[in-house]
C-alpha cells in the first residue's frame, strides 16, 4: 500500500468533493479516509488514499491535483504519507 495525503483548503463551492473524488476514482486511487468541513464558508478537506494501484506517479498526481484546484479555486496538496509524518513529528 501507498498511502498519500491529500489537503484540500478554500472558499466553499458547489463541486469541489465531486471535482476531487473524480480524478482519484478515474486514476484508480482509493479513499482510506477523509475529513471534510466547511467552517464559516471556508472549505477544508483531508483524505488518506492508496495510490498503489495508479498508474502515475505521486509527482504527477499532485500537479493534476494542483492544476484542478487552481480551475475551482482552491489549494490542493498531495504528500506521500512518510513525508508528511516527518514534517509534523515533535
């Protein structure tokens, strides 16, 4: 398994989950969690994925992820789980 982490923060819009599952579900990455709260019209999703059975790279889908958050405007980042476990240790 290979897990990614996937933020994805902005202004809250119709389609954003829609948008995001979408591009995972057709690139063949599964949702092992998620997240997801809108907190005073501020959207705010996190999902843990497998991207074991993707076809592309962990750098391709965090700059398809980026560019589709840039059509619907929101910041999306894509980090494979052991670097994000380094970079929040204390």
């Amino acid at each position: 398994m290979q897990k990614t982490i996937i933020t994805v923060v902005g202004k809250d819009a119709v389609g954003i989950i829609a948008k995001v599952c979408t591009y995972l579900a057709n690139n063949e990455i599964n949702i092992l969690d998620i997240s997801q709260t809108i907190v005073d019209g501020f959207f705010n999703m996190m999902m843990i994925t497998d991207t074991s059975k993707s076809s592309k790279s962990i750098a391709e889908i965090r700059h398809e992820l980026h560019q589709i958050g840039e059509e619907i405007g929101v910041n999306i980042h894509t980090q494979h789980e052991d670097i994000f476990e380094m970079m929040h240790r204390i």
